[in-house]
C-alpha cells in the first residue's frame, strides 16, 4: 500500500500566499493595452490570477464565439533571477497580464516595468525579458 501523502493545491482567496518551503507568493494582474498610462500591475488573489491564467490559454477570439482554440499569442516567460524561485510572468497577447513572485515583492520591486514586458513579449521591443 502507498503511504505517500497527497499534496492538493487550495485557492485561498489571498493576494498574499505563504508556502511550507516559506515562499510569499503574490499575484498581480495588468488589464487594458499596455502602452496605456492607465493599466498597471494590480493586486489579484490567486483565484482571480488562476481563472484569468485559465482564459489565457485560450484564443480569446475564439472564446467570443463559444470556441476554445489554443491561444497562439500567449507568452510565458520565468523570472526566477528577478522575482524569486518559480516566479513568471504570461500574457495573453492581448489586453491581459500576469506575474507571480515568489520573493513577497510587488513587480515594481523587482524592476518588472508592464510597458517594457509587453513589449520584449510582443516583439515591438529587442526580445524577451
């Protein structure tokens, strides 16, 4: 008989997670086209991070229509040296934006300006971040 104890992932409903390991995650999400003054990181919890992470997967055209289709502009990227350990940013390709950190730091703090990450993702701007 297996005795291994099964680790189950629970939403909290918190902007701020602590881990047994003693990580703090914290989830931010950008809404609105990232050239825009206006949209900036915004606190999320990590239900409202995961259901928008969710929907990123998907090709929000299709998501219009009743159709889900892989969304071919979503782009994730690690930032493990500047966020902490497991730390990444994604984008849909569109108008939505997330960053997990792993450190109990907001982007800012860990120099993760939104216009310069979209950008470096979207090809408008030398690479990825």
């Amino acid at each position: 008989m297996n005795t291994v104890e099964r680790v189950h992932a629970v939403l909290t409903g918190d902007h701020e997670v602590r881990t047994s390991e003693g990580a703090v995650l914290r989830f931010f999400l950008a809404r609105g086209p990232p050239a825009e003054p206006d949209t900036a990181w915004e606190r999320a919890t990590d239900a409202e991070f995961q259901h928008a992470y969710e929907l990123s997967l998907c090709d929000p055209r299709g998501l219009d229509t009743q159709f889900l289709l892989p969304n071919p502009r979503r782009v994730q990227v690690t930032l493990d040296a500047l966020a902490g350990t497991g730390s990444f940013f994604w984008s849909d390709g569109a108008d939505v934006a997330g960053v997990l950190t792993t450190n109990g730091k907001a982007p800012e703090e860990c120099g993760l300006d939104l216009a310069a990450l979209q950008a470096g993702t979207t090809g408008d701007a030398g690479g990825a971040p």
